[in-house]
C-alpha cells in the first residue's frame, strides 16, 4: 500500500517538473522573441532615417566593389576584363545592354513639346561653340566697362560688331536647319472629297503605295471596273 502511493507520488513531482520545466522554456521564448522584435522595431527606426534610395545605393557599391576586385584579378593575370566579364554575359542581357547604350547615344526621344525642343536647340548650340578665348574676353571686358555685364539703363546698340566669321557660321547653321527641315515627313492634309477605298489607316497606307508604283499602269483596269464595262 505504501509503495503505490510513493509510486503516486513520484509521478506527481516528475509531472510538476516537467510543467515547470516547460512554463520555464515558454518563459525563455517570449523573451527571447520579445528581444528580438526590440531589435527589429530600432532596426526599422534606422532605416527609416536613411535616404529614400540608400538600397539602391547599397548594392551599387557593392557592385563597385564587386567589379573592382574582378578587374584588378584580370589585371593580375593578364586578360582583358572585358572579354573575361562578357564570358559570363548571356546573349539576351548582352542585347539588352547594347539597345541601352544605342538608347544613351541617341537620347533625343523626339518631338514632345516646344520647351523640351527649345531646350534641346539651345543645348545643341552650345555643345557646337568654339572654345572660349580668355584673352578676347578680358579685352571686351576693358573696352565695354560697366556696359559689359549689360543692365536696364544700358544701351548695347552699337557697341558690339559682328564679324564675317561669326555671320557665316550662323549663315551655316541656318543652311542646315533649312536642309534637315526638308528631310521631315510633313502631316498630309485629309480630303473629304477622295473615294474612300480602304477599311483602316494601314491599309489607306497600303493603297497608296500600290498607286504610287502601279497606278500608271492599272488606271485604265481601274476605271473599267468602276463603270461596268471591265471583260
């Protein structure tokens, strides 16, 4: 009788144990986790105080890096950098980056509005100047005085005298922009009173090319089918 109970006994304090030791456990894992959520809430807190793009900003250093040790390996082995980085290139990011860098050489995205071609102009023009002549500078400076840097009470007329050099480049550069106009598709105006012989604006285009080329030599077809007459 008395070994049963001691028997009831023992496996009541081991059961205690065990629940004590899993509240204890229980106990290690909400703090733990609680610590690690304080860690995460000041992690996001920093990131927050970077700047907007810091992530890009990251991984284009650490492709700086990146690529500067590979070429300083190729360096160090004597192999062109270039050719050992487009080994490991497939054909489909080698297109990609070429049309990028076709992209980059011609930027000019075309007509968008008459600020952005102003500004294009004026850019072009400037890239087109000859470089600056100091000494014809300080000697315009000496000889306009105040009248140099202009003003409202200054009067420019008169004091500056184009030279024959200057009037034919800008003569030029006219003449160019004349020629260039010229190369330009203008709008074709639409004619309310033509026959309409097409379904759609590519297949008007269509037609008009096969009258361009064989018109000449289908009109008389041409006209016998629009009066009924054709054999």
């Amino acid at each position: 009788m008395s070994e049963t109970a001691t028997s009831s006994l023992k496996t009541f304090a081991e059961k205690h144990a065990e629940r004590m030791a899993r509240l204890k456990q229980l106990h290690t894992q909400r703090n733990e986790a609680r610590a690690s959520n304080h860690q995460e809430v000041i992690a996001e807190h920093e990131r927050k105080k970077l700047p907007a793009n810091w992530e890009a900003r990251k991984r284009q250093a650490e492709w700086l890096i990146g690529d500067l040790k590979a070429r300083t390996e190729a360096k160090e082995h004597g192999l062109d950098y270039n050719r050992v980085k487009m080994l490991n290139v497939s054909a489909a990011e080698a297109d990609r980056i070429d049309k990028l860098k076709a992209k980059k050489r011609n930027a000019d995205p075309g007509f968008s509005d008459y600020e952005a071609q102003t500004a294009r102009q004026y850019n072009r023009l400037v890239k087109a100047m000859p470089a600056r002549d100091l000494e014809k500078y300080d000697e315009q400076k000496e000889r306009y005085g105040d009248a140099f840097y202009g003003g409202p009470n200054v009067i420019l007329q008169g004091l500056h005298k184009d030279t024959p050099a200057a009037i034919d480049n800008m003569v030029k550069d006219l003449e160019g922009q004349i020629a260039k106009r010229k190369k330009f598709s203008r709008r074709r105006t639409h004619n309310d009173d033509a026959d309409i012989d097409y379904i759609n604006e590519k297949n008007a285009r269509f037609n008009k090319k096969l009258e361009r080329f064989y018109g000449e030599h289908t009109a008389e077809i041409k006209q016998n089918l629009e009066r009924g007459t054709a054999i």
